[in-house]
C-alpha cells in the first residue's frame, strides 16, 4: 500500500498548485513518504499506541530529579525519518535539489500523509512547525541563529524539536487566567510557574512559553512570549520538571505532561505587550494542521472500509454488493475528496497571508481567517464521523484494537478539542463577522467563484440561493443580543463551511469524469431535496466512482 500512489485527488490537488520543477521533485518524494507512511511508520504507531507509550523516567539511580522521558525506538525512527523528509524544515529553508524552499502546501500534503498513520506523531510535528514560525518571525536575530537551525533541521544537525505552552490549570481556553511569571535576570529571564497542558513535554528540544512579566497588566494583554530551552547548553536540566504524563484516550504517542518551572532560563520573543497576539498567530497555524490531520484520518477511515467491504463476504455476498454499502462509501468518499480540496485551497491562501504584516487585517486575511475557523470546526467533526462509520461497517471487528478503527476513533476525538473547541471556533466566526464584516468578504468571494463555474447551472443556481439564504439569516442574527449570536454561531460556521466545499466541489468539477460526478452528488447531498427515484445518484455513479471495476478483475 502507498497513501500518496492511491490517492488521484491529492495528486491532482498537488499538480495544479505547485509549478513544474517543484511537482516533479515533490511527486517523487510523496511517492517514497507515502509508501514509508502506509508500511514502516503505520506499524510502529500500531506498536506506540499499544505497547510502547513515551513513559515518564521521573529520578535517577541517585533519586534525583531528571524528568526524563522515555520514547520507544521506532518513535525515534520516525522523528528522524520524518523531520529529515523536510516537513518542517522545507518549509523555511531551500530544498537542495531546487534551491528555493518548498512551502507549506508540501509540508501540509506530508502532514495528510502521515496523518493516515500516525495523528499522534504529526502533534509534535504541528508543534514544531509553530516553534519555527515564531522564531523566525518574531525572534531576536541571535536567537534565530541559535535555535532556528536546529528547529529546521533535517538531519545535518540536531535536531531541536518544538512545543508551545499555554495551558494552566485555572484557565483552560481562558489564557488571560494565566498565572506563570517571568523575572528579568541580566540578559534573560526566569520562569515560575505550572503549565498543566503541555504536548511533546520531555521530547522537545525549545518550547515557546506565555508568561507575565513583573507588574504587567491582569488579562491577555499582560502576557509575553519566551522561549525556554529544555535543557541548558551542558545538559543540565533548565529549572524544568516533568510532574506526570497524562493518560490520554488517543494520541498516546505524543507526551502530554503537566509541567512546572522553577527558574528556567527564558529568552523573550518580540515585544513583551504582544506575546499572546504572537501565539495566537501560531494558534492558527496549528488549526491549519488540525484539519489536515482530519482529512487524513477521513481517508483512511474510508480506505479501509472500501477494502473491507470489496473482501468481506455476507449472506452469499460481498458487502460491496450490497446498496447500502455503496450509499456509504460514495457519501465517505465524495465528502473528503471535497474536504481535502477546501483544506488545500486554504492551505494556499494563508501561505499567502503568512507574509502579510499588516496591523489592520485586509480583506485577504479575514478570509483567510474565518476559512481556518470554519474547516478546522468541520473537518475535526467529520474525522470522527467518518471513523464511527468506519468502525459500524465493520461491524464486530471494527471494536477490535487488531483493526485500526479503534485508534482512528480515538486519535480523532482530540481533533475537536485542540486548537479550540467548536463552541471556541464559533465565538472566533462571530468576532470576525461583527469586527471585519467578514460575511461581507465571504458572500463576496464565493459569489465570484461561482460567477467562473462552467456548466452546472442547476447546482450553480442552487448554492447561490443558499448563499442569499444565509445572508439574510445572518443580518437577522447580528441584530439580536450576545447570546442569542452566541446560540446560532456554530451553526453559521457550518452552514459557511458547506457552502464553501460546494463551490470547491463545482471548481474541480471542470475536470469532468469522476470530479463532474462527485460535484453533483456532493451539491445534491447538501442543498438538494431527496425523492424516491429507480437509481439514487450515489448508486448511479457507485462503481466508477468507488472503481468497482478493478476489485472484480
């Protein structure tokens, strides 16, 4: 098997965003990670999450303090087989075959990849991503010359992984609560403090902290960036321990530990007023990576039921035979070939937003803003849906840790909590609909998309009412109290969201063959009204669409 080799949609995606030369280099390369993620590094999550779990090594043969923690072999294997891929390292500096870097839409398509295998491990890949944004966007020049290297390496030096700390016991998503507190010491600082949420705890090699200076001011606004070393330039531990790892219910192969400072050396990142904004930037990064570990869990939530059902036999038949069956699969398959296309249509646009510095957004990046919102709320709950349904068309055997549905349930309920829970992300789309008037830009962007859609007049016609319709929903809704805005919130965000993967669906749909087919069934699923026909269209466009013809061969 080879997650990159079967997946036509990714390829297509990848063909049309990057120019010649760098899709030539990246087809290559996907080729390799893609079969490294479906075999090696597949067996060694299976072995991660059931057997060989990161451990805390809390004192030494002494009884000293090491708060060491411990990570299998194979793990280790995959950090390095990973990181030297350039998944994050490529995105900042020069591939050297090419010469120039390879950007987040290649790191991101590595990311879908290796979500398919291991959404525990691409944790602290998403938490090392955000490290080296931070650094190189806000840092001092000698901390980026210092650390950065590190943070990018792919395997010439070593390798400094990432971490961002801003979980507290009292605040939770409230980080204005946040308490850790920073003491200026000559050319650095001190920390002192508990953080109780803190991922790739032990494993990391730097991890960026939020803490408040001496006298600052109580809320948000009082909170600074600081980059602390886990350990000191000698090896010495940093005034850091490791209290205990959390047992969690998926991810396990990713340490989450609650952490505590007692004097760590610290460097501050930009301007201490502007720590909390810095991190929040970061914070958006990670959704972009939250919901590209969620496509890739869809995915192989839906190759795997695919395959199951084209071999396993029931009643006299293959359970592919059966309509229901096939109902499932072309709703699976057709729902996240639309929902990766809307991921990396994203994942273009903040890489263009990612250069803008701008104190007042512009129109680009409020976009780009509420598209992360939006997808990082639905593509997280259809990680789950889709892993649920994976699971029930496996009937018993789907209940059992010998099949994979039960880590892939698992490891994508964490999805809708990281990185802001759904009531978190709805409260973000209504910041920006009352500050921006984002809904302005929205109607506006997705109009004139559909105005470029060739054919499809029905559909067309039909996603442009629904975009009036919601219009004039949310000129009702920002008219009424907090709480009532409030109350409807996740409901915009997901009726935005389905509305942009229609005229996702609609674009790709030109392509004509399977992507025609898909556009129409996705458009009819969403916004059409069902009525009793001879053929459904999922049943209609079943076999080419699920390449039944190959499985009778």
């Amino acid at each position: 098997m080879n997650f990159y080799e079967e997946d036509s949609n990714l390829q297509t995606i990848l063909k049309e965003q990057f120019d010649p030369p760098l899709w030539e280099w990246a087809d290559e390369q996907l080729q390799k990670f893609g079969a490294l993620c479906a075999g090696e590094i597949d067996r060694r999550a299976r072995h991660t999450d059931r057997e060989g779990q990161p451990k805390l090594i809390k004192y030494d043969k002494y009884g000293e303090d090491q708060s060491e923690v411990w990570l299998n072999e194979g793990y280790k294997k995959t950090i390095e087989e990973t990181y030297g891929a350039g998944i994050v390292g490529y995105i900042h500096k020069d591939i050297p075959e090419l010469g120039r870097p390879g950007g987040y839409v290649y790191s991101f398509a590595q990311g879908y990849l290796l979500s398919q295998a291991e959404s525990g491990f691409y944790c602290p890949v998403t938490l090392t991503m955000a490290t080296a944004y931070l650094i190189e966007r806000y840092a001092s020049q000698e901390l980026k010359e210092r650390y950065l290297p590190h943070v990018l390496s792919t395997g010439e030096m070593e390798l400094y992984e990432g971490a961002t700390f801003l979980t507290e016991r009292q605040g939770g998503s409230d980080v204005g609560a946040n308490e850790v507190k920073a003491f200026s010491e000559e050319n650095h600082f001190l920390i002192y403090g508990e953080k109780y949420f803190a991922s790739n705890a032990g494993a990391c090699g730097i991890a960026m902290v939020l803490a408040r200076l001496e006298d600052a001011p109580s809320g948000t606004k009082g909170l600074s960036l600081f980059l602390v070393p886990w350990r000191k330039d000698n090896g010495d531990m940093n005034g850091i321990q490791i209290r205990r790892l959390k047992d969690k219910l998926g991810v396990r192969a990713v340490p989450s530990a609650e952490v505590e400072f007692s004097g760590a050396e610290a460097y501050l990142v930009g301007k201490p007023e502007q720590g909390f904004y810095y991190m929040m930037e970061a914070l958006n990064l990670s959704r972009v990576c939250n919901a590209t570990a969620s496509i890739g869990i869809m995915r192989r939530a839906y190759t795997e039921s695919l395959d199951y059902a084209i071999k396993r036999e029931a009643f006299g038949n293959r359970l592919i035979d059966f309509p229901m069956i096939k109902d499932t699969l072309v709703r699976l398959r057709v729902k996240q070939e639309i929902e990766t296309r809307a991921v990396f249509d994203m994942i273009s646009h903040f890489e263009e937003s990612v250069s803008s510095k701008s104190s007042t957004p512009s129109s680009e990046e409020v976009m780009n803003r509420l598209k992360i919102a939006i997808l990082k709320k639905e593509t997280a709950e259809q990680a789950i849906a889709f892993a649920h349904e994976a699971i029930e068309l496996h009937g018993g055997n789907g209940y059992i840790e010998d099949f994979v549905m039960p880590r892939l349930l698992r490891d994508a309920q964490v999805l809708t909590v990281w990185e802001g829970t759904a009531n978190i992300l709805g409260l973000e789309v209504l910041r920006l609909l009352n500050k921006f008037e984002a809904h302005s830009f929205f109607y506006e962007e997705m109009t004139q998309r559909l105005e470029q859609v060739n054919g499809f007049a029905s559909q067309v016609e039909m996603v442009k009412q629904e975009i009036i319709s919601l219009g004039h929903q949310v000129a009702d809704i920002l008219n009424q109290s907090s709480d009532i805005q409030t109350y409807y919130s996740k409901s915009i965000a997901r009726q935005m969201a389905i509305i942009y993967e229609a005229v996702i669906a609609l674009e790709a749909g030109k392509n004509s063959g399977k992507a025609e087919k898909v556009a129409e069934i996705y458009v009819q699923l969403a916004f059409g009204k069902e009525q009793v026909t001879g053929e459904p269209l999922t049943l209609r466009y079943a076999d080419e669409l699920l390449d039944l013809s190959k499985s009778r061969e």
